[in-house]
C-alpha cells in the first residue's frame, strides 16, 4: 500500500492505492501535474508498506526522480493500522 499528500501551487491531494507499477505510473502522473508550475513548490508526504519489498527498486526510482526535479519528497512507513 502507498499514500501520498501531494501540496503544490493549485492545491492539494490525497493518492492512496496499492503499490503495482500501474499505481506508481498514476502517483507520477499527479505529481507531474502538480509541478506544471514550479516543481520547487511541491511537497510530497509518502508513506509505503515496507512489505512490498518487490516494487521497493521501482518506489526509489520514483523518489530519485522526484527529487532531481526539485521536489521536496518526505518518507516514512505505513502505521500497521493501514495493514
């Protein structure tokens, strides 16, 4: 599982969804749009479940990409309530 508060220029959003490549891709997206403005001016809170170690290569990838642009990007794990 993946939740992402995503705070930018025009607002904010919420992105909960499990974490697949498909759901990665969306987050992007939101992000992307988001930044259309000044990537300089978006925060992005993530917090992932730890268990899904498979996609975790995908997930830094993601987080690499973000920052690079500028990006303020803040990580933590999933409360166990969330499981």
């Amino acid at each position: 599982m993946i939740e992402a508060h995503i705070s930018g220029p025009h607002g904010s959003l919420y992105y909960s969804a499990p974490t697949t490549p498909y759901d990665l891709e969306n987050l992007r997206t939101h992000v992307r749009e988001a930044d259309s403005v000044s990537p300089r001016q978006v925060h992005v809170e993530l917090r992932f479940d730890r268990s899904d170690r498979a996609l975790a290569p995908n997930l830094t990838s993601l987080i690499r990409e973000f920052t690079a642009r500028g990006i303020a990007v803040h990580v933590g794990r999933l409360r166990a309530a969330h499981r």
